[in-house]
C-alpha cells in the first residue's frame, strides 16, 4: 500500500524500502537494469490476472468477455490476456498479426474499425476471423474478395445506434458517425446479404469509452441489447452472437469513483436471461480495453534536472508527451487534469512532501506530467512514476516527436 493520500483512486501496488515495486522487485531495480535506460513501462502481470478474474467473478458466466487489443497491444501483454479471456477484438492488420499469434480461436477474434483496406480484408479472409462490417461498401468489397478467394466470410454487422453512452469520455455512437452502420440502415443491409458468400455472425454496438457510471453503462447495454434483438427480426440467419460493447472506464483523477462492478454484472445476468429466452443459443459479448490493462501499468522516467522559476519548482525528466501523451492531458481531454504521479523511490516513512511541476525535455509547453502536485521530495537521478498507465499509453503517443528516444516496455 502505497501511503500517500493523494494516491487514493490507485490500486495497490507493493513499496519495498520505500521504492514503488512489481514482480517482487523494485521498479529501480527494474529500470536500471541495462545502462542506457530510457523510460520504461511496467506492467504487472499478476495484476492483470486479477482484473480479469474480478470481471468474470461479477458477469454471469454465459457473457463472453474480449479483450480490445486497442487499449495496450504489446505483443506480451496481448498474449498473456489472450491466455484468460474468451476472445480478441483487433482494428488493423497490425493487431489482427498480434491476435492470431495468440491460443484465442479465430472464430473469437473480431476486427472492426472504419477503412479496412482490401489488403486487410483478405488478411481477415485468410485467418477466418469474424470481420465487423462498418459500411454497406466495406461489405460488398469483402463479399468481392471472397468470391475471388472461394470462401465465405464471416461476418457481422457493426450498428450506429441513434443512441449514445452518457457521461462517457468519448461518445462513438449516435447521430452521424463515421463508425458502424446506421441502425435504420441495417434491415436493408441484411436483405443485400442474401446470395453474398458470406456467413451471418451477429451485431457489435459500442458506444463509448472511459464511463464510470454504472447507471449509464448498464442503460447503453439494455439499449443495446434490446436493439440487436430488434434487428435480429430482419437477420438471414439466428445470430451467434451480440457484442453489446463495454466502455467500463478506471479512475484517473481525485474524486473518480471506481465502476460499481457488481451492478454492471448483476444488471447483465438480467437482460442476458432475456435475450436466451429468444434466441437460446446466442452468445452475449462485452468488450473491454482500459479496464482490463489501464490500472496494471506504470509509466516511470529519470528526473535530469531540478529548477525553480519565480518560486515554482520543475522536476525535468527524460520522458513526457512523446512517450505518454494522455497524461499531459493531450489524448482527448477536454480539460488538463493530473494523473496520479508520484516519486517511486521515495515512499519510505521520512517523506517530505513539496509542491512540484513534472515536466519533459520537449521544447512545447504542452509537455507537462504534472502540475502543481504534492510529491515526495525528490532529487536529480531519482524516478517519478505515473499510475494507471496500461492503456492508451506507448501505443497512443507520438514518439518520433523531437527525436528522444522511445521508452522500453515490460511485462512482469
Ligand atoms: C476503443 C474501443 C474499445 C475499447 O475501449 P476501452 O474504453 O478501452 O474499453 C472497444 N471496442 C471498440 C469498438 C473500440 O473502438
């Protein structure tokens, strides 16, 4: 347990001699393990497991839960995962190469996303994975392809409900989207895939990301839900499956309350029960990302210089935006909030606080870690650590930015 009340919306992580640790080991040790050291992200294995088994403790055991590669798609981490949840969902080629090097079945792997080229659809077609269409065009290309390769595609429909996921960080659905298909449109879509060399799979609807509130995801899940089994009306054949989406988010900053997890798992044993009077058979998916890996990951870089401007001071490390974009605030946010930060190797008993910023090398005033926060005094060499680091972090930074070098990751 980390003993800093500023640090309340973190999970536990193990301090050994007042250093932040993981696997057993000081994140120090870890970090200066070769002699160039860059920043590095950590992610916790053991971790990782937890968080997946909690989900499967609270859903009722006939929801399937996937793992959107999107979030963290470190080919360890996506292998590690792939060994505990039920299936992958992937939106590139590049993903879907990581997925299917993985134990998942490929009839579990599912690839959305807008602009798959024809090269990704054949690669889809190639590994048999169940392609979620986004456009009537994306669905007469593959039908194309197929004809040409002699199979069938497995496909399901991507809809863009009229509705959207409340309160949520990002809104991916309702009114005009360039994701999905829009759900008036879908009956007619259903009628063009009479004849076509494809196999009816189901319906994915994901509304959001980065929701806290149970209320509002479990509302977008009946919505949901109770629209594919509108649509299903129209369907060519019974669907194997609904993906009703997920958008479970983690708490960032002080005041985010945790997902109320057993409600969202109570709620869905409710509509799920419903949706297997209708169609018995038919499997219930839900797609996480950042809840699954966003709390198992720690963004650590080196503090090269201290300096104190007109009575602030400035802890200037080797990394920053380049490397972890959403913690300075510049990954969609709308308004600049902190990411727990903290100094990793001065959490012992004699810690004296002081007020700080955390800044990087880049010449942009944009390339802030923190601002103003209480933190463990510190000194030139030492490591600040940023929380809740798993998802939508070295994947989602723009690292040729400057031309620093780019941070190391692992998994332990
Ligand atoms: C981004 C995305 C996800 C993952 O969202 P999280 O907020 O990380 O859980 C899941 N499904 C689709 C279709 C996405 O685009």
């Amino acid at each position: 347990m980390i003993g800093l009340a500023l640090h309340a919306q973190i999970p536990d992580f193990e301090v050994i001699d007042g250093c932040l640790a993981m696997g057993g080991r000081s994140v120090m040790d870890w970090y200066f393990e070769t002699h160039d050291c860059p920043p590095l992200y950590l992610y916790d294995h053991a971790m990782l497991t937890e968080r997946v088994a909690e989900i499967k403790r609270a859903f009722p055991p006939v929801v399937k839960l996937h793992y959107a590669v999107k979030a963290n798609p470190m080919r360890e981490v996506v292998q590690m995962i792939g060994t505990v949840v039920d299936g992958l969902d992937v939106a590139s080629a590049g993903e879907l190469a990581i997925a299917i090097q993985t134990n998942v079945p490929r009839s579990e792997i599912s690839f959305a996303g807008p602009g798959k080229t024809d090269l990704e659809l054949r690669y889809a077609l190639e590994q048999d994975v169940v392609v979620n269409v986004e456009s009537a065009n994306e669905l007469s290309r593959l039908a194309a392809i197929a004809s040409k390769l002699g199979k069938r595609a497995k496909v399901a429909l991507r809809v863009n409900p009229a509705f959207e996921l409340k309160n949520s960080g990002m809104r991916m659905s309702g009114g005009p989207k360039q994701f999905g298909i829009d759900a008036e449109r879908i009956p007619e879509v259903l009628t063009e895939l009479v004849g076509l060399p494809v196999d009816f799979q189901g319906f994915h609807v994901f509304c959001g990301s980065q929701n806290l509130r149970a209320e509002a995801i479990c509302e977008a899940q009946t919505k949901s839900l109770e629209l594919c089994l509108e649509l299903s009306e129209h369907a060519p054949a019974p669907p194997r499956f609904f993906n009703i989406g997920g958008g479970m988010g983690i708490p960032y900053f002080p005041g985010d309350q945790r997902v109320d997890l057993a409600s969202v798992g109570a709620h869905l044993a409710d509509i799920v029960d419903r949706a297997r009077g209708l169609h018995p058979l038919v499997e219930i998916v839900v797609e996480l990302g950042r809840y699954i890996v966003g709390e198992a990951g720690v963004y650590l870089c080196q503090i090269i210089d201290r300096k104190v401007s007109r009575g602030e001071t400035f802890l200037i490390t080797n990394g920053g935006l380049h490397h972890h974009l959403a913690a300075t605030g510049n990954f969609g946010q709308v308004i600049r909030k902190n990411y727990p930060v903290t100094i990793a190797n001065r959490l012992g008993p004699d810690t004296v606080l002081e007020r700080v910023n955390v800044v990087g090398p880049l010449c942009t005033p944009l390339d802030l870690l923190a601002q103003s926060i209480e933190a463990p005094r510190s000194e030139v060499g030492d490591l600040v650590a940023v929380f809740q680091s798993g998802a939508y972090g070295y994947s989602a930074s723009p690292h040729s930015f400057l031309g620093h070098p780019p941070p190391r990751q692992l998994l332990v």
